[in-house]
C-alpha cells in the first residue's frame, strides 16, 4: 500500500516544464527500463517514421522538422510500456489475486507487461497459462452459448488502433449487439453530443496553426501542464504571437502561468514564457455562470460602444435560434452570475473585452466542463459565445475539445458507440452482407449496472482500467465479478484484471511503440489525434515476449472462431492491415485512398464541415444557438463540492509515480486541497487527517486523507482520481450524456479521531 508517511507538502509550483521536466523525465526511463532501450524509442515518438506517443491526444506537429515532439508525460506513458519486468504465469504463481489487490496502482504497475495469455476460473487465486488457441476457442464457446447476443459488452479504451477498432465493432456487430461502450462515455461525451446537436458534428473545429493565427484563446476547465504538456508549446507560440489567453479553472494551475520549454535555452536557464493574461478562479462548475456572464456583457459592449462585436452578418447567414437566445442572455442578473460563477463582475467583464477586441477566438475544453451533471448544456454555452462573433470556419478560431487518450477520437470515428448513426448501419450491411443490429446499446455505466443486476454475462475489454475509471469502485469490483466470462486484452496489469468473472482471461497485446510483424513483414497502424488527423504509427522496438499478439490478431481470431460463417476471412486481414484500411475506406466517410495518404504522406486530415466551408449538418443547416440556465446548486451547512483531479506523476488510471511536482506533494496521493479559510473554520491545520463522505451516500467514504492548504475556491475540494471514485454514486451522471459527475461531488468530511 502507499506509505502516506512519507508525504511532505512543498509550495506549489509557479511555471511548468524546465529542467526538472528533463530530469523527471529521463529517471522514470532509467528506473523502469534500460537506457538504450529508452533513447531509442524516444527519438522515435511522434515521428512519422515511429510511433505515436501512448499519451494523450494532443496533436503532433507533423509539417515541422522537429528533432523532438515529446514530453516529460508523454515519456513516463512511455516508459510503463516499455519495463523489463513482466506480469507472466511465474509472477502470478507467487502472487494471488487477494494480494495484489492490496496494491495501490502505482505498486501494481511495477508488475510490468503482460507477456503470455493466462486464465482464472472461479474459487481460484492464481492466473496460469493457457494456449492462445485454447483461449479463443473458449471465449467464442461462451459467447455463442449466450441466450442472446445482448448480454454480452465490449469495451474499448482510447490507446486502440483504427484497425483494430473498426474490426472490433463489425465483430460485434455481425455477432448481433451494439453493447459498445467505450471509455469516451467516462469524459468527453457530453463534448461530441453538444456540438453535434449544434453544430452537426462531434469533434473540434481547429487545427494546429490556429493556435498560432488566434487572438484569443480561452481554455476552460483543463490542466495542460500535466494532461496535454505539448499543449503549452502551442499556447507560448500563441502568445509570443501575441493571442491574449484566458484561463478559467477551479485551480490556477502552473501550465496555465508560465511555461519553460525545456527544449529551449530559455527554458533552461530563463524565465520561459508568461502564458495567461487572465486567469478566473472559477468556483467548482461555475464555468456556465462565468460564460453567460462573458455573453451578457459582450451584449452590453455592443449595446454601448461598439455593434461590430456581434458578428450579425454570421448569425443571419449561418445560425438559428439567435432571437430567442439573446432573450435568454437578458433575463439574466448580474448578482446572480457572480454568485454562481464565483467570479467578479470586473474580471468578467475583463474577460468580455478580450473577447470581444479578438477577431479570432479558440476556445478549448477538458473535463472540468464535461463530468458534471449541466456539462452538454455548459459546452453549448461555450458554442454560443463563439457564434455571436463569428468565431468558426475562419483561421485562427473554432472549438478545441482536447481528448484525453491518443486515439480515443479514433475509436468513435471506426464506430465504437453503442448508439451507431443509421449510414455506418447502412455501409456496413451492404458492404459485408448481413444485417446489422439497430437497437442501441449500452454505455459504460448502463453496463456496469446490466452487469450488476445480473443482465450481462460476457465482458470483453480492449485496452484500459474500467474499475479504476468508473465510479463507486466497490460497487464496480462486485459487478465485475458477476460475469460468466470477462475477457481483457491489455499491454499491462491493472486493478480491472484483478476481479474476473467466473471465467477470466488475461489477453497481452503489442505495445505500441513494439514492432508488430505479421508473417515477418511489419505492420503499420493509424490513429486519430484531437484535431481529426489521420497518421501513421509502427512500432520500433523488439516485442518484450514472443507470445504476443497484435490487437487486430487478436480481434482477427476471435472473429474467425466466434463467426464461422461471416462473410469475411479474418485470419487472411491479419497478415496485411491495408487490406483492413481499404474495408474502412469503403464504409466510413472520409477515408477515400486511406492506403494512398497514409502511403504518400503519412497523414491526412478528416474532412470537417463546420471548419472547411462553414457546413452545418443540423436539421436547419444552420448552427444552432440554445438557451441554458444557470446552475443551481446550494450547499447545505457542512457540505463542499468536490472535484476530482490528476497528478503529474499521472496519465488517465496509470499512476507513474507518487508525485505532484507542480501543486507542491510529494511522496503520497491521499490528500485534499482545501481553502485555507475552510480549514480554520473547522479548528482544524494543514497535516490533519480527515474522513471523506458522500453527503447523499454517507457510507460511501475516502479515510485518511491529509488536508493541503491550497488556492482553490471556499466550499470547493479537490483529491486526486481514481482514489476519490468511491465517492460517486452511479445516480449522479450528466444529463444525457450520462457522464459520472467526477467534478460535482457533494460531500461532508470529519476529522480522524
């Protein structure tokens, strides 16, 4: 377990990157991998010629000659994948599922890679081995033995690539479900639903060299210091060009104050670069409050000084809905936004007059806008702004979701969705002659809950940590471990694999940074980054055990026993992924000569209607302005919100290290950022031990978490993920997306007696 003893809490930091991001960087390389080994894959990263990082999905920039396009995150997701140790049949001989599930996730990394296929039948404590034959044969066994195909879901994580994806999905859905769930459902699918329902399409707007044309940007509810790193080279850029950013987030972070490149002299030795004009410490989910408050007073400053601020040529041309919109922006009270958004009227105004002195305005977004109950309704919000100045389908502005895993946005493209639209139905069926099933699926938590109530029978995950992901991790442990089969295809150990069904199997697949031969010819594997980029990414790296496979081998075999009669030879895509390239240049738009662009350039754009010719694919095809309320949600005496956060030592469920270097901890994860005020007015000190519990839930509880005193908000708290998923009832989900809440948490703490 983490030895919280040794927790010691520094100030926290002021600027991100420098030379202790190098230093950092370079020791989780020499402590979990060998040097050689580590240089190697470093200097194939991002390239081209390589492998796309394993990290997040923050675009590459692939016209740039650039000696190196990494990060110190982007390094330590690296150095995980490429450990020496490795989780086989002799580790699990000598550890049992009772013990390692006392391991907190950093401890349980250090296991290593998942090196041959290995098995677990229930009232056992030990995974053994078995034949990659053998396991096929069974996990198809028992899914034809299904009284339906519906009690079966397939899971998919972000780190899957398009080829394995999209065969995944026809798998499953020439199997005859459309149980799809993906781990899109736990963050950013309150993104794709706001801005398809008004703009026509679920993805961002905005390329890379926007980022160096705007004027402004504004970054909402996001850490890029720690989550997206590469980000910060795109946001000092932008400011040394002279964009004015705005910061708006709970917690001033330090990649939201200064950035030095640790790639840059200045960086080293300098300053580095000042980042935010404006940071606007937003009370927690005030982020709605703070945007409506920015639209009234741009309203205002067109009232009373300048009517060019509102861009009425756009509206009349290319939006519906902009009459009754301004109404609803009218009606609203300063008192009030100020008290929800918990920021000033000046600094509101401050931010509107940046707004409205840009011609070109991004606007991104991460989590802090998309895991809370109002996230699809706040995100519409943010399109609303950008629409009354015009700010979409020009250089230099539209809307930025920034995914969290690198192929995440992928995944959806090839069809992972438990909700597929009509035409990939459609393409599907003619395509490969047979009919599709068109009754939606279920999500992540309608399956957690499926399982739970004993609906689902088979779990098939390809890539991540869904118990660490998901919310209430009790009540999620247990639902795993009702299944009659669960089945994970993973690079490495983590806690999901530790609570199997009745039948459980351990499936390892190639590392992306590995070499993927097929019948001695190497493969190549495409992804889809953040801004709807295509590219390519092989592997460069011996494989760490002979008794891999690929993720489309993998898919492939299942296929071929699962579906005898398909119409399709699964084993013959294995040995050449272009031949699965052209199946999906045949099915899913925007792929024509996928094989082609891949071949000539190695990466190509998706087509985005909203950004290449101002093409709304709405009903009205028209951008839709909506109407929204504030939020309304008043704490009881006792209570604080809580949201839930990442370290630096941190990428999505894998925890690389016991460290948050820039907020000042070092040495443990149990704690809790807390206004300094809140702590006094308990009689309590920064160091005390407190309890953690949901206010609806109370037997849901955090134990021994140790209070920081922080900068953040009064009645707001913060604790780190996936720790603090015990505290979300499966209840509090975003409307319609149905996103758990994890930064809109109600809750009491008491102290440790």
């Amino acid at each position: 377990m983490t030895k919280e003893h040794k927790l010691k809490i520094n100030p926290a930091a002021s600027s991100a990157g420098g030379v202790k991001s190098l230093t950092n960087a370079a020791q989780h390389i020499w402590h979990k991998s060998d040097l050689l080994t580590g240089i190697k894959a470093v200097k194939s990263m991002n390239k081209l010629s390589g492998f796309d990082c394993p990290g997040c999905a923050w675009p590459t920039a692939l016209t740039e000659n650039l000696a190196v396009e990494i990060c110190e995150n982007g390094i330590k997701a690296l150095a995980e994948e490429i450990s020496p140790n490795n989780a086989d049949s002799a580790y699990f001989a000598a550890h049992s599922l009772n013990e390692l599930r006392g391991l907190d996730d950093y401890h349980l990394g250090l296991a290593g890679r998942l090196s041959e296929p290995l098995i677990i039948r229930e009232g056992e404590e030990h995974y053994q081995p078995i034949s990659w034959a053998a396991a096929f044969d069974l996990i198809a066994a028992q899914l034809q033995a299904l009284a339906t195909p519906d009690q079966a879901a397939f899971y998919t994580s972000g780190r899957t690539s398009n080829e394995a994806a999209f065969l995944y999905q026809l798998m499953v859905r020439m199997y005859g479900t459309n149980n799809l769930p993906d781990s899109a459902d736990l963050c950013h699918e309150a993104s794709g639903i706001a801005l398809t329902e008004t703009l026509g399409i679920g993805k961002g707007s905005v390329t890379l060299d926007d980022f160096y044309r705007a004027d402004a940007i504004f970054i909402f509810g996001q850490n890029p210091g720690s989550n997206h790193p590469r980000m910060l080279k795109a946001l000092q850029k932008a400011a040394a060009n002279g964009c004015k950013i705005v910061s708006i987030n709970p917690l001033i972070e330090a990649g939201l104050m200064r950035f030095k490149n640790p790639q840059n002299l200045n960086g080293i030795i300098g300053n580095g670069s000042a980042l935010s004009s404006l940071l606007l410490q937003v009370t927690i989910n005030g982020d709605m409050a703070l945007i409506s408050g920015i639209i009234k007073a741009v309203f205002e400053f067109a009232e009373h000084e300048d009517a060019n601020v509102i861009d009425r040529e756009f509206i009349q041309q290319y939006t519906a809905g902009f009459s009754e919109f301004a109404a609803n922006i009218k009606q609203m009270e300063w008192d009030e936004i100020v008290a929800s958004s918990g920021v000033s009227q000046e600094l509101i105004r401050e931010a509107a007059t940046i707004f409205c002195q840009a011609k070109r305005v991004i606007a991104c977004w991460g989590m802090g806008l998309t895991q809370h109950h109002n996230g699809v309704a706040t995100i519409q919000q943010v399109v609303n702004l950008l629409l009354l100045g015009g700010h979409l389908g020009r250089e230099g502005a539209g809307v930025c979701p920034v995914r969290g895993h690198s192929n995440v946005q992928g995944d959806k493209t090839m069809g992972i969705t438990e909700n597929p639209p009509a035409y990939l139905l459609d393409n599907l069926a003619q395509k490969f002659n047979f009919i599709p099933p068109r009754k939606s699926g279920k999500d992540t938590i309608a399956t957690i809950q499926a399982l739970a109530a004993g609906e689902l029978h088979a779990l098939v995950t390809l890539g991540g940590n869904l118990l660490m992901a998901a919310p209430d991790t009790h009540a999620t442990a247990k639902a795993l471990q009702t299944a009659q089969l669960s089945v994970h295809i993973a690079t490495k150990l983590n806690h999901t694999h530790l609570y199997p069904g009745k039948i459980g199997l351990l499936l390892p697949c190639l590392a992306r940074s590995e070499i993927d031969r097929q019948k001695g010819i190497a493969q190549l594997v495409t992804v889809e980054n953040s801004m709807g980029i295509i590219h390519r990414s092989a592997g460069v790296l011996e494989p760490c055990s002979a008794n891999l496979y690929s993720e489309v081998a993998i898919v492939a075999n299942l296929a071929a026993r699962l579906l005898p009669n398909a119409s399709l030879n699964w084993l013959a895509l294995i040995a050449d992924y272009s031949q699965i390239r052209d199946l999906i240049a045949k099915v899913i738009p925007g792929f024509t000569d996928y094989n082609h662009k891949i071949a000539e350039t190695g990466w190509f754009y998706l087509p985005n209607g909203v950004r290449d010719k101002l093409a709304f694919a709405t009903p009205s095809a028209k951008a839709i302005f909506t109407c929204h309320s504030l939020a309304q949600r008043q704490l009881a005496a006792g209570e604080y919100l809580l949201m839930t956060t990442r370290s630096h030592d941190q990428f999505n469920t894998t925890v690389s290290g016991m460290n948050d270097r820039y907020r000042g901890i070092k040495g443990g994860r149990m704690v809790l950022f807390m206004n300094q005020l809140d702590i006094a007015e308990l009689n309590l000190t920064a160091g005390a031990q407190v309890t953690l519990y949901n206010s609806a839930y109370p037997e849901m509880e955090l134990a021994n978490l140790t209070l920081v005193s922080y900068a953040i908000p009064r009645r707001c708290l913060a604790s780190y993920f996936p720790e603090a998923n015990v505290l979300i009832p499966f209840d509090s989900l975003g409307a319609r997306s149905q996103t758990p809440t994890s930064k809109s948490i109600v809750v009491r703490l008491r102290p440790n007696s």
